[in-house]
C-alpha cells in the first residue's frame, strides 16, 4: 500500500527534542495511518450497519418510484372512454345534460301554465265583474226597459197582427175570439198579479224601512237612557266621594278629640295619683310616728321594769347583806370577798343585759332609719319612673301625631299626583279622540273622494253601455222612450232631483208608501227660481240689501 505511511510525519511538523547541551534527538514513537476519501468509504460501506442503511434507502427509493409511476398511471387512464370508471363518468355527465334539459323545458312549460292560468283568471275576473255590473240595480233596470221596449214592440206587433186579422177576416168564429179574449184576459190577470205583487214587495220594503227607522230610534233612545244613567252614576259617585271626604274629615276631627280627651284623661289621673302617693306617703309617715310613739313606750316600760328589777334586786341585796351582816359576822373575809364576788358577777350580767338592751335598739333604730331611706329612694325611683313614663308617652304621641301627620300628607301627595295622573289620562284621552276625529273626518272624506271618482266611473260606464244599447235599440226600430228613460243622469231609481250624482226615491208618507211622482212644468221651473237662486247678489238686491 503506497498511501499507507509508518511513523511518518505530516509535511511541516517537526518532532526534534534538541537540548542545549548538544544531546541526540529522541525518536517519535507515535503511528499515524492516512486514508484516502474512497477507501475510507469502502471501509464504511463494509461494515453491517451501514449494508443496512443502505438497504433500506434502496427499498424507500424503490416505493417512492412505484407510487409516482402508479400516479402516473391513474393519471393517464383518467380520461380514458374505454374504462369503466370512464364510461360510469360519461353516463353521469350524460345525465345531468339530460337533466338540465329536462329542468329547462319544465321551467318553460311553468312559465306557459301560469301565463294560461293568469289569462284564466283575467278572463274571470272580467266575467265576475261583468256579472257584478249587470247585477246592479241601475244595469238590471235599464235591462228591464231593454225587456219593455222588446215586450212593446212585440205588442205591437200583436197589435198589427190583430188588426190585420180583423181586417181580413171579420167573419171569424166567436169561439176562435172568445179564446183569444179569454187569452187576452188571462195575460191582463196575470199581469195584475204581477203588478199587485210588485205592490205588495215594495209596501214590504217600505214596512222593512219603517221598521229599520224605528229600531233605530229605539237605539238612540236606549243610547241616550244609557248616557243619562251613566251621568247619573258618576252624579252618584261623585256625592258618594264627597260624603266619603266629609265622613274622613269627622273621622280625623273625631280621632283628634280622642287623643286630647285621652291625653286630658291621662293628665288628670296623673294628678290623682299624685294625691294618692301624697296620701300613702302621710299614712306611712302616721305609721312611722304611730311606730316610734309605740317604741318609745316599750322602751319606756322596758326601763321601768329594769329600774323595778333593780330595785327588787337592790332590796334582796340589801335583805341579804342585813342577814349575813345579823347572822354571819363571824364569817371570815373569803366569804365577805366571794359575796362581792357575787356582786360583781351580778352586776357585770346586769351591765351586759343593759348593753344588749342599747344595742338592739340602736338596731332598731338603724334599721328604721333604713328602711325609710329605702322607702325614699324607691318613691324617688318611681316618681322618677312615671316622669320618663310621661316623657315617652308624650314622645310616642309626637312621634304618632309626626307620623300621621306625614302619612296625611304622603296621602294628600298620592292624591294630587293620582288626580294629575287622571288628568294627563284625561287629556290622552281628549287628544286621542280628537286625533280619532280627524282620522275619521280625513277617511270620510278620502271615502267620500273615492266614492264620488267610483260615482263618477260608475257613471261613465253606464253612460257608455247604455249609449250603446239605446243606439242598437233605434237601429232595430224598437221604442227607446223607456231605454232613454232608464238611461238617465244619476245613480238609484228615484225621481227626484239629483244630489252628488245621486238620484233618490221619495216615498209617500202613508201606509201605501209609492214613490212620489215628478211633474216638471213652466208653473213649478217659476216657483223654483223665485224661491231658489244660484245668485247671491241677485238675491240681496231682492232682500233689500245695497252692498
């Protein structure tokens, strides 16, 4: 191996251990081998674990190229026709062409159905309003006057015919002419009845508006019963509210009496017991003195009987000391000294009882001194008692008359805002009726514009119908007289003037209630202009008047 180098040296690194003193130099005992880049590569590539790196490289690098060749392949064969998933995409698009198709001869077909259906119903819509209009009454009368002219002529014709045939054949057979007069009176019965049936339907009519008339001024009665009681009521409840006041104002004058009447009651039964307390207070202190006067006397007795006792005691002493001094003389001195002894002891007991004596009744007296202490000092307590006991009643009753006197006032406030509320409700009410108003009077007169442009068109239209009918009628040689009549200017069926182009019935005023007829002539044209006139300066110069 010729790169192979032993113990050798890289070029410019010097390994010299010269020393100062001229010594040899020590050899490098270091091996360094140098590789080159492709053996060390071999060397590598030898080994185990990089065979298995490098397999598994080779197989990942081998996968990778399956999966871009299969992609390859998807991706040629997507848009092949001879395929079955091609063939399954060509049946899908063909039916959603087939379909859209389908959709749009549909919308085509619903556009024409519901322009059919739209001409249909335009086509009813002028039909219902074509029967609407010959079902008005106007329409159904200038349709009875067409019905006249048509019956006229066709009398006319009978008429002619009947005086042809009697023309021609005056020798005809009486029976023939019996039935034909038979006939003849047969039609006149029968239109009788039917004239009398006329009669009979308007007299109900007639009946059904009297009728009508009156329900409606039972109505405005019972309206103007109704407000009348109502006026009443609210007289009622306002008398009502005002005793309500009155009997308040009693009540709080009444409640007021009761608190000072009360509050004199409680101030004299104060004084009451102040004299009562006055009273127990001078018993107990006659008790005291009737108590004392009673301890005096004990003591006094007690004295008296002590000063008894020893002047029993004194005398017995005396007797005693006589006898022994009469029959003991002889007695020595121990016996003269245990008699003293005696003595002593007698008079030591006898000063011990006295000084019991003092001390209870230096008890006694004690104890009466505080007892009476004790009985001030409670009479203080109590009076001391009763005072802030009137102190508190006097506070609770400003602190009542306080709080009625706010809640009177918080009442009187709830009152004024209440009636100020009533007020303001009053006033919404007031202003919502006049705004109600004046929406009812614009309707009414929005109404009333419509109506008279419906008027007006109803007019016109009529005016065109039965111009051409009328023209129709004369070109057929019909009699137009009753045509003409039915025909003319205003709406209803009345003869009388016409008033915002409407011409209504007036009907006579007994129990046949026909209408009222007509009669124009020079005579009633003058009466009507001199009582009415369409000029106003002419009719002040003809009251007088100059300006």
């Amino acid at each position: 191996m010729a790169a192979l180098l032993q113990r050798g040296q890289r070029r410019g690194f010097s390994m010299k251990g010269e020393v100062d003193n001229g010594e040899m130099q020590l050899p490098d005992l270091r091996h360094v081998t140098v590789l080159p880049k492709a053996e060390w590569l071999r060397i590598q590539g030898s080994s185990t674990s990089n065979q298995y790196n490098n397999q598994k490289e080779r197989t990942r690098d081998a996968a990778q190229q399956r999966e871009a060749m299969h992609l390859c392949s998807k991706e040629m064969v997507k848009f092949w026709s001879n395929t079955i998933s091609g063939q399954r995409q060509k049946k899908l698009e063909a039916k959603k062409i087939r379909e859209a198709i389908e959709e749009e001869q549909r919308k085509s077909t619903d556009i024409e159905e519901a322009k059919y259906q739209a001409q249909k119903r335009k086509e009813a819509i002028a039909k219902a309003k074509a029967q609407q209009y010959y079902q008005t009454d106007r329409v159904k009368r200038f349709h009875s006057a067409l019905l006249l002219t048509e019956v006229l002529k066709e009398r006319d014709a009978q008429v002619e015919l009947k005086q042809r045939i009697q023309n021609n054949s005056k020798d005809v057979d009486k029976e023939f002419m019996a039935r034909i007069k038979s006939q003849e009176d047969e039609a006149l019965k029968v239109e009788q009845q039917k004239t009398l049936q006329n009669r009979l339907e308007r007299q109900a009519v007639a009946e059904d508006l009297k009728h009508q008339m009156k329900e409606h001024e039972l109505v405005r009665e019972r309206e103007k019963l109704e407000d009348k009681k109502e006026g009443e009521e609210i007289h009622q409840l306002r008398e009502l509210y005002l005793w309500e006041q009155s009997m308040e104002k009693q009540s709080q004058l009444q409640q007021k009496r009761n608190i000072m009447q009360s509050h004199l009651e409680h101030l004299s039964s104060k004084d009451i017991i102040k004299a009562i307390d006055a009273q127990k207070q001078e018993m107990e202190d006659e008790q005291r003195k009737c108590f004392v006067a009673a301890k005096q006397k004990i003591m006094q007795l007690r004295r008296d009987k002590e000063a008894e006792l020893f002047r029993e005691a004194q005398m017995l002493r005396d007797k005693i000391i006589d006898k022994l001094t009469a029959t003991k003389q002889e007695q020595v001195v121990d016996e003269e000294q245990l008699i003293a002894k005696a003595i002593a002891e007698r008079e030591a007991k006898r000063a011990q009882k006295q000084k019991e004596g003092d001390d209870t009744k230096d008890a006694m007296l004690k104890s009466i001194t505080a007892h009476r202490e004790l009985m001030r000092q409670e009479k203080e307590k109590n009076n001391l008692a009763e005072q802030q006991n009137s102190v508190d009643i006097l506070q609770a009753r400003k602190e009542a008359d306080r709080l009625f006197f706010e809640k009177q006032q918080l009442k009187a406030q709830k009152k004024i805002e209440g009636e100020r509320i009533l007020q303001g409700h009053y006033v919404n009410q007031m202003a919502e009726k006049c705004a109600m108003g004046r929406k009812l009077r614009t309707a009414q007169q929005e109404f009333e514009a419509k109506n008279t442009d419906v008027v007006v068109e109803e007019e016109k239209q009529f005016r065109q119908y039965a111009k051409h009918v009328i023209k129709t009628a004369a070109e057929a040689k019909r009699n137009v007289l009753p045509l003409r009549k039915a025909a003319r200017e205003g709406i209803g069926g009345g003869l009388g003037p016409i008033f915002g182009g409407v011409r209504p019935s007036y009907l006579v005023h007994d129990v046949t209630g026909v209408e009222m007829p007509t009669y124009i002539c020079g005579t009633t044209q003058n009466i009507k202009d001199l009582h009415e006139t369409s000029d106003i300066h002419e009719a002040k110069k003809r009251l007088g008047f100059t300006w």
